[in-house]
C-alpha cells in the first residue's frame, strides 16, 4: 500500500496532466474594484461583490459596533446558546426583504441548499433540477432519498416533458437557481411557477446572483417577474457583501426547517457582528436604486461593445458575463494575457462548463469606474487581435 501523501500526489499530477489543478491567489486588499492580487494591481472582474457592499463603510461601522459588545463568534448553535437578538432580527428583515412570511438564516448559502433539498424531498419524491444548477443544489440533491430528474438548461418544454414522466411519484420539486452563475442566464420563473401550478409541483429558487441586483428592488427573480416561489433561498456573500445563507417562506416551512435541517441544526450560529453588517447591507439595499440602475448600465455596456468587437457572449441582462473562447488552452491564455495587462477575469474550462465553452467569465459591479470599464475593453479588443480570438 502506497502512503497516504503518496497516493495523493498520484491524483494531483493527473490533475495537473489535464490541466485542472487549481490554487489560491491572496488578495492583499479589501474588496474593491482594484485590488492587490499576490502583491500586484489589478482591477478585478471576477467578484461577487455586485453592489460593492463588501467594503462599504456603514456596513463596517454596524459590525464594529456589535462586534464591541458581543464578541466575535456565537459560540454554540440556534437552538442551544448561539441564537441572538441579532439572528432574530436579521431574519425578520431577510423576511420582509423578500416578501415572506418568515425566514431562516444558515452559516452559507451553499448550506441552505443542501439543508433545503436533503430535508424537503423526501423517499418516493421527485427532485426536477435544471442542468445547470449549482453545485450546493447537486450535493443536496445526492444527500436526499428522492430520486433527482435533470432537465436541459432554462428549456421548460423539457421541464414540462419531465414533469409529465414522473407523474407517479409523491410529490414533485422544481429546483431552480434564478441567474445562473456560469452562464448568467435568468430561469423563466413565471413559466417555471405556471408549470408547477398546473402539474401540482413544488418550486424552489435558489436567488444567490439575484438578490440585491434583480427586480425594481433588488428582491430578486420573485420581484423580476412578479411570482411566488414556495421556497426561495439566498446569500449574503454576492450583491449582500458579508457571509451567510438564508432560507424565505411561510412560517410553517421556516419551522419545519429549524426541527429537521441538518446543515441548520448542526452547525454553529453565524456571529451576532456579521448578522448586525447584513441587516445594515438590506438597508442600503432598500434605498440603493442607483447602485442598481450603475451596474446594469455598466452591464450593459460592457456586453454591447464585447458583442460589437464580434465576440460571443451568453447570458441574460446579469452582471455575470460569459465571454466564449471555445478551446480551455486558449481560454487560459486570453486570461494569462488579461492578467499581465492588469485584469484579473478567469478562464472557466470543462468540467465546470461544456466541452467548445470555456470562456471568460466577466463579472461587473456598480463600483467599476467608466475608466476601469474602457480598460477592459481596449484589453479585450488588443488580446483578441493578438490571439486572433472572436
Ligand atoms: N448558489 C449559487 C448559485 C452560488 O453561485 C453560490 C456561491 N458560489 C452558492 C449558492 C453558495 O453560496 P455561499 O457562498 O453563501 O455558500
């Protein structure tokens, strides 16, 4: 028998043979449009940070302030001594954010996907999962006893093809992110919830790229389209700028998830200080009608100049813009290129998305200035005639 470092190594240089082996970059700064990566400037297009909240002062002075008072962790889980008047607080607002009647907060959006779909669906279930679901909705779905059907990406003849194929089981779940993140497609909720009503299934939306940037008030894909999911779920890492996840519904799904989710039960509370930052982010959420309205513009002209210099670009009006390559070596390449001029955008190749599709996944926030966004884009123009790419 080889030692265990041994037989690891063997798996890493098959990982690095097919060039899929990954490391950490540091970030030598606070999130921000420009930032110190590995000691060198960059200006990044690769962050979550839609709203640029993740730095934003009134957010630092709210967890400062509760951090003074109530320490840094929580100390123990919701149901034994980590629930604070701040957990309350923040799931009352999240709640009222999203139009529900109550809410549950999870360390992580990705744990309030597997908590959701391990718990939910039960054995003689059906899960119907779009093909391009995140990863936390995958593993949730390998955790649960109902069986799981994928259907072709946002294609709701597919779904309803699906729907009419499992018409014997118990119960039918539809799981959905709502903007895709690989992709930056937005999911036909209105479609998808007229489907479910008519073949009697449940909808689940997982909003993690939605909320804070979708919908007149950034309620995300529910306000979008002007529908009611049974089970919307969330994040504070994206436009909200702190950690966390969060489930929204009635009361009695909030109640039912706080008896029987694992990844709630089991897990530590989040700390009161990161609860205290998120609930100041809604707030900035509720009046930030402009930060809104600058990033779809910077969105906006983004995509229409990549699409004018003859590049393919995917996806929906999201601030996650997928630029196509095709071949991953290349794809590495234009973002080593990227890089050495100062932007930092990875290249995503297979198995995160389809063979011909890797690509370079751009994502805009509304702090990106027009001199940043011109950057890009003379970048963009110089590196595909280099490389003869578009
Ligand atoms: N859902 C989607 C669609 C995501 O992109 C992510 C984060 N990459 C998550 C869930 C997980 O959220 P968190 O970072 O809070 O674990």
């Amino acid at each position: 028998m080889l030692e265990l470092d041994e037989w690891l190594c063997q798996h890493l240089n098959k990982t690095k043979e097919a060039g899929l082996y990954r490391k950490v970059r540091t970030m030598n700064t606070a999130p921000r449009s420009t930032m110190l990566i590995d000691g060198r400037r960059q200006i990044v297009f690769s962050s979550n940070n839609y709203l640029g909240l993740a730095n934003n002062q009134r957010l630092v002075t709210a967890a400062e302030a509760i951090l003074h008072e109530y320490g840094v962790g929580s100390s123990g889980s919701r149901l034994t001594t980590g629930h604070t008047d701040w957990h309350h607080k923040i799931e009352e607002k999240i709640a009222s954010f999203k139009q529900t009647e109550a809410a549950l907060l999870f360390s992580s959006g990705y744990l309030a996907n597997v908590g959701v779909l391990s718990t939910l669906p039960k054995e003689g279930d059906v899960i119907l999962s779009d093909q391009l679901n995140h990863a936390s909705i995958i593993d949730g779905c390998r955790l649960s006893k109902a069986k799981t059907v994928v259907y072709n990406h946002i294609d709701m003849d597919d779904l309803e093809k699906k729907l009419n194929e499992t018409a014997s089981y118990k119960r039918r779940f539809i799981v959905t992110d709502g903007v895709f993140s690989m992709d930056g497609t937005i999911a036909p909720l209105d479609q998808m919830i007229s489907l479910a009503k008519r073949y009697h299934a449940y909808t689940i939306v997982d909003d993690a790229h939605a909320t804070g940037v979708l919908g007149k008030n950034g309620r995300g894909t529910s306000e979008y389209f002007g529908v009611r999911p049974d089970v919307v779920i969330g994040t504070f890492s994206k436009a909200i700028g702190t950690e966390g996840g969060f489930v929204a519904g009635s009361h009695v799904l909030i109640d039912f998830l706080l008896n029987n989710a694992r990844t709630f039960i089991f897990q530590t509370a989040m700390p009161p200080a990161i609860c205290a930052a998120s609930y100041a982010a809604l707030e900035v959420i509720e009046e930030s009608y402009d930060k809104r309205q600058q990033l779809v513009s910077n969105v906006e002209k983004i995509k229409t100049s990549l699409i004018e210099m003859g590049y393919l670009v995917k996806g929906d009006l999201t601030p996650i813009i997928p630029v196509i390559i095709g071949d991953p070596n290349e794809a590495v390449g234009f973002s080593e290129k990227l890089q050495e001029k100062g932007i930092y955008a990875p290249a995503i190749r297979p198995p995160t998305v389809p063979e011909g599709e890797s690509r370079i996944r751009l994502t805009v926030t509304s702090d990106h200035t027009a001199k940043e966004i011109d950057y890009l884009l003379e970048c963009f123009q110089f590196i595909g005639k280099e490389l003869s790419i578009k």
